[in-house]
C-alpha cells in the first residue's frame, strides 16, 4: 500500500508556502468546517490555507500538532539553551563554532564522540532529507546510513530520537530499505516502540516500519523481531500519527498468513475496531482494509462478531456521511457472512435486510459489486443461501444484473450462481434471471460472458425448465459463439451450458441448426485442461444423432477428439473416452476413429491400472463392436449381438498392443506356415473387366492353376474364381510391398520356360504381362487404381441362400439350430467321433487350399473339412444371416464352440416371470445339432482336450 504521508512534504520551490492538505488527512470535523464545498470559494481557500499552515508548523499532520518547530525547543531536536558560563580553563579546548555547507561534512560528524555535534547533526540531515527524494540518495551515498544506525542504541536521548526521526523519513526510498534489510537494524528499531519511549520516537519508529513492511523480506524481519506485540499496543496511543503508521504497518504485515494468525492469538480485533471510532478517515480505512484481510478466517469472524464489530460496520454502512468508507465495510460484512452465527445475528438485528436494500438502492458502483461479492461468499454455505432465499435476495441481484458498471454485473452474475444451490432460487430465475443472462452473453466484456455463462451453466444443470427457458430466450446462438472467446473461463462455461441444453432431445437439432459441431473443434484442440474437458463432454452429449456425428467427422472433429486421449488430465482422458464411446455408435464413424488410432490409444489407456476408467473401457468395447475381426482376434469372443457382415475374417488370436493387418495386405501376402485366415464374404463381384486387361487376366490364372499338382478340375474351378478375386495385375502392382508381384512374374516366367511349344504370339503376350506387372503404381493425374474386393466365396453364398430356404422357415428355434448344426457339419466334413480324430486330415486339406490358392486367407466356403474353430465360424456366420442368435467363443488348442441360450419347455404356461433362459453349446463335431448344458460335463469334454 503507498504510504500517506502524515507530514509536511517539502518543496524546494515554495519554501515557507502552505501546502493544501488532502481532505483524507484532515480530520472528520476539519472536512465538517470546509462543508465539503458548502462555504464559499474564497472562504473554503482561506480555511484550507489556515488549517495547511497550522499543519506545516510541525512533523504531523493528523493531530493539533505541539508548539515546537524544527528550530523550536531543545527537548525536539536536541538543542541547547545557552547559558552564561565562565570561561574554560587553560588546558581546556576552546569551543569551535563551524559553519558547514557540505553534507559530507555533516555527515562525518555522526562519528563525533560529542552528544551536543551528534545531535546538532541528525538536525541538519533530517532537514536535508525532508527537502526531496534526491537528498536521500545523496546521503546514501555519502554512507550516512550505517552510523545513523549505531546511533538509534545511543545512551543519549535527543541522540537516539534525532536518529529515529531521520530513519523514519529515509525509509521511504528503496536502496535506503534495502541497506538496511542487510544491516539488519530491525531489533534497534522495534526497541523504539516500548512504552518509555517519547511518542515523537513513537511516531517516526513506527513510521519506519511501515515503510519496511512494504517489502516481503522487510515483514519477514519484522515479525522474526517480535514486532507485531508492540504495534498492536501502539493501536491505543493517544497521537493520530502514531496510530496511522501502526495499522498501516499491522496491514502490510497481515498480508502474510503467519502474521495473520499471530495477529488472532494477540486479540488485536478489539483495538482494531476502536480505530473505527477516529476522526481521521485515513486511520478509519486501513482499519477496515485490515479487518477485511483478516476475517477471511473463521475464528476471526467469531471475534468480530464477539466483539460487536458488526454493529460498527453496519453503522458505517447506514451513515451517509462516510460513503468513503462503504465498500471496505462491505468487504468485511461480506467476509463476516460466511459464518452461520454472524449472518444469523445481522438477519435478527435487521441488518440483513438493510444489506439488501443498500445494495440494491446504492447508486455507486463499487458499493454494489461489493454487496453483491459478499452474498456470493456467503451463499456458499447452505444455511445462508436458506436466509437469503427467505429475504428475497434474488430480486436484488436481478436488479443488479442491469447495473451499468461490468464489476457489478461479474459480482451479481457470481452470486446467482452460488445462489443456484438452493432450488428456490433455482427456480425464481427461470423467468426473472435467465432472460437478462442471456443477454450478457453478449457483452464486449470477456469476463462479464464468463460470469453470465457460469450462472447459466449452474442454472441449466440437471434442470429441463431452466434449460429450455435459455433456448427460448435465444441463448443458444450467443453460446455458440462464445466457444470461440478469448477466454477460456467463458468457453468453458458456455460448453457446460450446451451440454445441459443437449440433454434435451428438441434442443439438440437447433444447436445442431447453428453448426455446433463445427463451433467445437476449436476448444477441442485447446491447450487448457478444463476446456478441453468441457468440449470432450459436450461432444459426447450432442453426437447421439447420426447427423452430428457425421458433421462432427466431415469437419476434421475426430481428430483432436482421439488426441485427448493421449492427455494426463483423468478428467479430460475420462469424457474424451466418453465422447469417443458415443461416436463410435456408427461404423463410418468408428472406423475413422480406428484409423486415427482410437483403438491403440484406448487399449494402452486400459492396461493401465491408474489411467483406465469406465468410459475408457466401454468406448474401446464399441470400437471393437464395429470391428469384429479385431475383436474376435483379441478377445476370442463374438456375442449374438456381434453380427457377422461381410468381409470379415478370422486371423487367429493376437496378443494386446500386436496390430491386425487388413484383409487387402493378407491376401497379397505369399502362402506361409502361419495359421490360415478364415474369410466370410457373401458378396458376388463383377468379374467383367476391360478389353486390355483380359490377357492379364488369363494369364494369372494360368500361371496359379500350371502350378498346381490337383485334379485339373478342380484347378481351372479355383482359378477362375481367384483371377478375378485378387483384382487384375495392374490392381496387385499398386501393392508393390506385398510381394505378389514378384511371385506371378517369376510364375509367368517359369511357366513360358516349360511350354517350348508355344507360339511367337503367346510369347509375347506373356512379355506383356510382366511388363505391365512391372509398371510403377500411377497415381495423381494419372489412371486411377481401381477399387479392391475381397475374394468371392461362391460356395458360401449357396450356403447362405440354401439355410434361408430350408432352415429360416422353421417355426421351432431349436430345431432350427439342430437342423443348421447338421447342415454344417455336413459341408465341413460329416460327422467325426471322437477316436477318429486324430485321422481327420483337415490340415493337408487347408494346405492345399493355401497352396492352390496362393494366398493365406481361404474363404470359409473354400473349406471341405473343417474342424471345431472352423464348423463354429461357419455356424456363426450362417446363423447371423437367418437371424438365429448365438455367440461364437474361441478356446485354446483350436477348439471353439456356439453358444445359443433357450427357455426350458417345461416352464411354458406357468404363470409369473419367465426364468432367465439356459445357455447351450451347440455339438457341431461329434454328434451334430446335439445341445450341451453349459457347464455339463459333455459340454466341457466337448470345450476343452
């Protein structure tokens, strides 16, 4: 706080001239004599000159000042009265009276061992120091400073006083402060203020402290040397001056919160509240600025109260006279409020009501942004926000929300959002608040948006009424564009507003009328946390619809939606994950948020023990819901709920964190050792290509059916099938990491090597083939590669359409699975018992395949014997097609089974609840269309080796 000073500030241009005093350093009945402009111009002049000479006069300016002056009596500055004495001795020194014109000179005299030179010289230099700033400069550098402090412990009175009063005007500069935090002179100082003291030493030792308490270290040493005791007692001297520096001192050092509670523990409130009875408004303020610092504490609050210091504040506050002291007053009342006694005592007393009315009926800004700050501080407590309530206090804020002053609407909006908590209130806004909100909304001001968004966001939760009273009001659209404020206060308010108004279903398609989505992907990208958290959860709630979803993909919002995953914020990571589970309820969606790596990112997040949570979890789940390969890959699991739609195909099991590669690369891999990947695909592919990739056509699939050791039958069946499976040969060079190109051209190779008997003309047309194989992939402007199809499955699609003939007309949903079980193991080989096994030479036969195919990936029609994991997926796909529900489970060692859940017969016609219905395992190997209880031992035989 700048210090006020009590003296006369000097002017070396207007020596001798009175300085007009301030009206805040004149006491109460000085400013009462000037009438406040009531008297006259010329008569006003005459009073304020008279009353700034009579201040001039002395060293105070807050008291009828005593009668000396800086030349006065001995028993001020030290002067002596001469007497008449006798001539010295012989051997005596005669006296030296010197003249001195130097400050240097002077200042070398402070190590004179003579009492009488040391004091004459503190004279000079105190008034050196009073003429200006730049004197006080030049006696630090004169190195005045350091014998001035050996003489504030001198045995001599006038010494030490003199001494006192320089430190208490050189304190005032900032080198002359810090040079004295390095001398440490504090202790001498505080010594100064013990009750023997004169009250000048009084007035100019406290005046130095107040001074040094501006700094943090300088409090530091105050309240290391026990400074705070002395200043409390000093609140009770009879000088104003010395009262003024003391509370001025006790307010710079409560800034400190040790302070702060030594300050309780020394009962200084009661002094504190004498000072509010002064005559001087100086004192009278930092009064109540203390106060208002230190009843931020509960047990201060209960002293004040205990102290009748309410009734002295709300005194001030119904006395006109001291508006100037109105909105401190209402910082403390509103510190005050906070604790349930006192709001009860001031609302028995009548003082609340007498709040309110002066809050509302106040015509000065700050007056009102203060009475509304202390009814937001004290809603915060349930009790109070009742009493308000009962006062009406909402009437009062809504008044203020029309205030003219942006402080006062900020103040107000804050208190109606405390005021929130209570449910009346809650509801009293919704016509006579809402509205007025609204339209700060508006506002230039950035902060009035973010208050007015923070009582709207506290208003509309878990309130359907208040939610549509925003709409109706027209508050969607200055929403939305508050999401792109400056501030991110206000853009997170105004998310949590829209995430409320989202909740209701008719709502959300006008947000969506006022490209929300788009609005979004700005506080998604932002680098605050709690923004980032408020955009990530309202996106969750407004893209349940289709139509957000898909603008929320086509403008680039999945993007730093999937990023938020990567955040170390549990909040932001939890409704990031939220809003990627509500995506991801449509395929197109969940495969673009695979594809930026949703997947991997979630999949980390829930190895994680401290980083997963529920949403996580559930958002991953949905992801893998869309993309049942991956699924079945990693869990080994499909549900009846997990339909199996075309292209889909069955790798084997992978370990987490182990990524799946598509079907595209797998079928241009080369055949391996690796376990053969399983594909279902009931779609049929238009084979017709151009005219001048037919040759390559032919050519590819000779080149696969000359390389094979089956019935010629069989190899024109497959190669017909497979030429136009994988796409022509300008389609598999676009994938020139997959090494099918060099396998067909070292084919064609080998094969126009073998046929010596061929012609000029097949020659060459072989020649061909590896050229245009050899062909770099065009791109750009040039031809565009054509669209890949996963290969055909002609036998799967009779499948399909023989079961939806015969099966899907079956009334009866056992037999249906019984006769579907049959039908599978049927084209999967028959029948198997259990010792012959071993003798089933599946393995040769998905080798061939692999091998005549020259591909991993066999689609599941291929398959003539299949085993568990094979008869199960076909089941599986089969029953999905003619809508029996069952799940497919794998198990270890090649095993897998169907799981298909019916109601016991025998309950039918019973009347109450129908029992949850029993899980079957459906025998697909040894005794096909058999039902095995789960958990049965035949069922586990069948289960596990």
């Amino acid at each position: 706080m700048q210090h006020i000073s009590c003296r006369r500030a000097p002017d070396s241009g207007n020596r001798g001239r009175a300085r007009v005093l301030p009206d805040a350093l004149l006491s109460r009945a000085g400013q009462r004599a000037l009438g406040r402009g009531a008297l006259p111009p010329k008569r006003a002049s005459a009073v304020r000159r008279r009353l700034a000479t009579r201040h001039n006069r002395g060293l105070g300016g807050l008291r009828p000042r005593r009668p000396w002056r800086l030349r006065g009596p001995p028993d001020r500055m030290g002067k002596k009265i001469k007497k008449e004495v006798e001539p010295p001795p012989k051997d005596v020194f005669d006296p030296l009276t010197i003249e001195s014109k130097k400050a240097a000179t002077v200042v070398l005299m402070l190590n004179s061992p003579e009492e009488e030179i040391l004091a004459k010289a503190c004279e000079a230099i105190y008034k050196f120091a009073l003429k200006g700033e730049e004197n006080k400069a030049t006696l630090l550098e004169l190195g005045a400073v350091e014998p001035l402090t050996k003489l504030l412990t001198h045995e001599d009175k006038i010494v030490r006083r003199n001494a006192t009063m320089i430190f208490g005007i050189l304190t005032s500069n900032n080198d002359v402060k810090k040079l004295l935090r390095e001398l440490d002179v504090m202790n001498s100082v505080i010594a100064q203020l013990t009750p023997e003291e004169e009250v000048v030493i009084h007035e100019f030792a406290s005046l130095c402290l107040a001074n040094m308490s501006i700094e943090y270290t300088g409090k530091a040493q105050i309240f290391e040397h026990g400074g705070l005791e002395p200043l409390i007692r000093l609140l009770s001297s009879p000088d104003p001056d010395v009262k003024k520096n003391s509370i001025e001192c006790i307010y710079n050092l409560v800034q400190d919160f040790q302070c702060r509670t030594t300050l309780q523990e020394l009962n200084a409130i009661p002094p504190i509240l004498e000072l509010l009875k002064s005559e001087y408004p100086v004192i009278q303020l930092l009064a109540l600025k203390t106060l208002g610092v230190i009843t931020n504490n509960k047990k201060s609050q209960a002293m004040l109260r205990d102290s009748q210091g309410l009734d002295q504040l709300i005194k001030i506050l119904e006395t006109k006279e001291l508006n100037d002291l109105h909105i401190e007053a209402l910082s403390v009342v509103a510190n005050c409020l906070e604790d349930l006694d006192s709001m009860v005592l001031i609302q028995q007393t009548g003082g609340l009501k007498k709040l309110l009315t002066f809050a509302e009926s106040s015509t000065i800004p700050d007056i009102q942004k203060n009475a509304a700050k202390a009814i937001a501080k004290a809603a915060c407590d349930s009790e109070n926000r009742k009493l308000f309530h009962e006062q009406e206090v909402e009437k009062c804020l809504v008044s203020l929300l029309g205030s003219e002053s942006d402080g006062t609407k900020i103040a107000a909006s804050q208190a109606i959002s405390a005021m929130c908590e209570n449910m009346g209130s809650k509801d009293f806004f919704n016509t006579q608040g809402i509205p007025q909100l609204v339209y700060l909304l508006k506002s230039d001001n950035e902060e009035v948006r973010e208050a007015a968004g923070l009582a709207l966001a506290n208003l509309t939760t878990c309130n359907p009424v208040n939610a549509n009273a925003t709409a109706e009001a027209e508050g969607i659209e200055p929403l939305i564009n508050t999401l792109s404020s400056k501030r991110d206060g206000a853009v997170a308010n105004a998310a949590t507003v829209l995430t409320n108004l989202a909740l209701q279903e008719p709502l959300r398609g006008a947000m969506q009328s006022h490209d929300l989505m788009q609005a979004l992907i700005g506080p998604l990208g932002s680098t605050n946390t709690l923004v980032q958290s408020k955009a990530a959860l309202a996106v969750a709630a407004t893209a349940c619809d289709v139509e957000a979803r898909t603008e929320l993909r086509n403008r680039g919002g999945l993007e730093p939606l999937v990023e938020l995953l990567h955040s170390k914020n549990d909040e932001v990571r939890r409704h990031a994950s939220q809003a990627v589970m509500v995506c991801a309820n449509d395929e197109l969606t969940a495969a673009e948020l695979s594809r930026l790596g949703a997947l991997d990112i979630l999949e980390e997040i829930n190895l994680s023990v401290s980083r997963k949570n529920k949403f996580s979890e559930a958002a991953y789940n949905k992801l893998l819901n869309n993309n049942l390969p991956l699924k079945y890959s990693q869990t080994g699991y499909l549900s009846s709920s997990n339909i199996i739609s075309d292209g889909f195909y069955d790798y084997g099991r992978i370990n987490p964190g182990t990524k799946l590669l598509p079907l595209k690369e797998l079928c241009l891999q080369e055949p391996g050792d690796q376990r053969a990947v399983l594909l279902i695909n009931n779609k049929a592919v238009d084979v017709s290509q151009p005219t001048e990739d037919k040759s390559s056509d032919i050519s590819y699939g000779r080149s696969i059916s000359s390389s094979s050791s089956l019935r010629r039958a069989s190899k024109e069946k497959t190669s017909s099938r497979f030429s136009t499976a994988f796409g022509s040969p300008t389609e598999l060079k676009s994938e020139p990491t997959s090494g099918r190109n060099t396998v067909l051209s070292k084919s064609a190779t080998k094969e126009k090597g073998s046929r010596k008997g061929r012609g000029k003309k097949e020659e060459e047309k072989l020649k061909e083939e590896e050229e245009i194989l050899a062909m770099p992939k065009l791109t750009g402007e040039g031809i565009p590669e054509k669209e890949w199809y996963p290969p055909p499955d002609p036998d799967f699609c009779t499948y399909v359409c023989e079961v939806t003939k015969s099966i899907l007309p079956i009334t009866n949903i056992k037999e249906q699975i019984e006769v579907l079980a049959k039908y599978v193991a049927e084209k999967m080989g028959g029948k198997i018992p259990k010792d012959k096994l071993p003798d089933f030479s599946w393995e040769l036969h998905i080798s061939e395949l692999k091998f005549q195919l020259k591909s991993n990936v066999i689609p599941i029609g291929y398959i003539k014997k299949g085993i568990f994991y094979h008869r199960a997926l076909l089941f599986k796909a089969l029953a999905d097609k003619i809508g029996i529900g069952c799940s497919v489970v794998r198990g270890e060692y090649g095993r897998a089974w169907n799981e298909v859940k019916l109601l016991d017969q025998s309950r039918k016609g019973v009347t109450g609840g129908l029992p949850a219905p029993d899980t079957y395992i459906v025998d697909l190997m040894f005794h096909p269309g058999g039902l095995m209880k789960l958990g049965s031992k035949e069922a586990n035989l069948y289960q596990f080796l």
